[in-house]
C-alpha cells in the first residue's frame, strides 16, 4: 500500500484556528504549508492527475452530509454520505473520481463539528441511517496520516440511530480499535480477485490484507460488508470470483456480515477516455461490450449483467443464506430479474432499504 507524503499544504485562511486543521499541520510539521482565501478557487489550478500529494485543509461551508445521489433510473439503497475527505491515495482504474473530481490533490474538511451538527439534524427516531465517508474517498486510506477517527468516532457515541460505514482498499483498521464503537460502525472492503487489484487497483492492499482486517474486525465484535464493486468480467471471471467468495466464507462468519453489495463495471464516456490514455497497460475495456445507459453511463449489456449478479448471488448463498444482499445502481428490472422482486419485499434487506422520511425510494 502507498504512504501518503505531501509535498505542499494548502490551507484556507479561515480553517487556520479549527482544532483539526491544528493537528492536521502538526502531523506534517516538516511539509511547507500556504494560506489560501478560498481553497475552491485555488482547486481549479490543480488539474494535475499526479497533483495527490497536495493536501488541501479548508472550513468548508456547503453540507458536508448529503444523499448518496445515486443515478438515475435505478434503485436507491437510502444511503447517505458525508464528503468530509476528498480525493484517494490509490490509483483504480475505472475510479470515478479520475472523471468526477476536478483536482487530483487530497481534500479535508476541518471543521468537523458541522458534521455532527448536521448528522444530528439528519437523525429520527425509529429511523436508521447509513452513512459512509467513501463516495469522494477511501475511507481508510489516509487514516494513519489524518487521523479522522479520533475526530469522529468518540462523538458517534452521543449519536441516536446511524451506522457509520467506513468503505476501504486498504488494512488500516487499528485506529477504530481503539474506540468502542461496535454499535455505530461497520467497516466495509471492495473485493476483487487479486489479479484485478495487481492490474488495475494500483497501490492498494492485497485481498489477502483487506480479508485478514476484516477478519480482525470480526474477532473484535464488528460487522464488517463486502462490495464486488466493479464485477469485471475478465475471461475466467466465475471462477475468480468464486476463489473469493470462498476465501471470504473460510475467514468471516456470514452472520457477521451486515450486507453485500454488487455492481458491475460502468462509466462514463469521458472516464473510459481518461483510462484509454492514463492506463495503457490495463485491459478492463476490452472485456465484453458495453452499451450506453439511461443514466449516461456504459455499462455491461442488461442480460449480461443479470447473469452475473445471478451467479454472484448463487455463490453467495451458498456461503450464507442470511446475508443481505442488494444491487448498486440498478434498476427495478434487473432487480425482479435476479431476485424475483424489489429490495422492499425482501425482509432480508429491511435494514439496508429502511424507509427514512425525505426520501423516496421508487425508481427515479
């Protein structure tokens, strides 16, 4: 796994006196820091793909909590994200962020009091909220640099009703550890078979590594999930994944499984760009074809993707019946083609498809 080593803070001058953007300069004490007025002005100048290595530190002002936006035409889970990182340290392939994300550098919000200002806006009574750090980041990434747990898992605890997913592709899980938070955070790992992660999750852990800290997780009392999160689907995919799902099954008791999410490959027509000329040696678009998508994504052909999340599903029965799974961004159609109806008739799927009152949960 690559360390992050920045080679330039940039520091809005209004996030100088926050206690986390404090510690955040002691922890690279040796790196030059510049104070900025407005951090998403300075962004714009930062289009540089190998630009990572700045680490941008601002107060920001917009939500900092949000509605997982999902796409359109397909399903939602109810998720909610809280962009309190932005920017990763690996370099994926098919990562959205290449496209999506309009600066390569390392993003923090320091002013982590909005967060719970917000999450206790967010949270109801009889209604539970997912939430997760990993839809502009790696959740656990920067974690042994940026030290983000101490900032929020200690006030989660006050905190009525949300489960803070934690969605990594690495193995820094001793920072939760050290909080006793087993009731408000689950950790989650996107899964390849390790010839996918050696060609095209550059920098990240091994399956091996992501498996043995779930497994620790697991010895420490926490659900951890699992995302097949881009299924690609090379010559001998059933079988590679298969060899995961197995490896999975030999090392977590599926009981301690919160949920599984699957999705296949997909992007935009810019981000396969982006990959034809950034990643030459990655072969990833020349598996199968794909075709464009409501939403304005390409994505594998719809009968394609039905039988692969069929056969994902048949696999992972096989491990444990009990675990929930569901479909990432995927519409009403294929979720009655693969499991013979919608996530809310599925009790199995009543915490991850909770109904939660500014939501709506029919397709778009």
């Amino acid at each position: 796994m690559t360390l992050f080593e920045p080679v330039k803070i940039l520091i809005e001058k209004s996030a100088l006196d926050l206690p986390y953007a404090q510690k955040l300069l002691r922890y690279f004490s040796e790196t030059p820091v510049q104070e900025v007025d407005e951090i998403q002005q300075t962004k714009k100048t930062l289009h540089d793909y190998f630009s990572k290595n700045v680490l941008l530190i601002t107060d920001y002002k917009g939500d900092i909590i949000k509605r997982c936006p999902g796409t359109r035409g397909a399903l939602c889970c109810n998720y909610y994200v809280a962009n309190i990182i932005n920017g990763c340290p690996f370099y994926c392939t098919y990562c959205i962020l290449h496209d999506y994300i309009n600066c390569g550098s390392v993003m923090i919000c320091a002013n982590t009091e909005k967060f719970f200002d917000e999450l206790r806006a967010k949270t109801r009574e009889k209604f539970l909220l997912r939430l997760g750090t990993g839809e502009l980041a790696d959740s656990l990434a920067l974690e042994p640099f940026v030290h983000l747990n101490d900032e929020l898992l200690p006030g989660l605890k006050e905190c009525k009703n949300v489960v803070l997913e934690l969605k990594t592709k690495s193995a820094f899980v001793d920072s939760i550890l050290k909080y006793d938070v087993a009731d408000k955070v689950v950790v989650g790992w996107s899964v390849n078979p390790q010839n996918i992660i050696d060609t095209d999750e550059y920098k990240s852990a091994s399956l091996k590594q992501r498996i043995e800290a779930a497994r620790i997780m697991v010895q420490n009392g926490y659900k951890v999930t699992f995302h097949f999160d881009p299924i690609i689907l090379v010559p001998d995919w059933q079988e590679q994944y298969r060899a995961v799902i197995r490896m999975l099954r030999d090392s977590i008791p599926g009981e301690q499984v919160a949920w599984l999410s699957l999705g296949g490959l997909r992007f935009t027509a810019s981000l396969r760009k982006i990959i034809q000329d950034r990643f030459k040696k990655s072969d990833i678009l020349s598996y199968g074809e794909f075709v464009p998508c409501p939403d304005g994504k390409l994505r594998y052909f719809r009968p394609v993707r039905v039988n692969m999340y069929r056969f994902m599903l048949k696999e992972i029965m096989a491990w444990n019946r009990s675990i929930p799974v569901y479909l990432c961004m995927e519409s009403q159609q294929v979720w009655k083609q693969v499991f013979g109806s919608l996530p809310l008739e599925r009790s199995a799927l009543a915490h991850v498809y909770t109904p939660y009152p500014d939501t709506d949960l029919h397709e778009e």
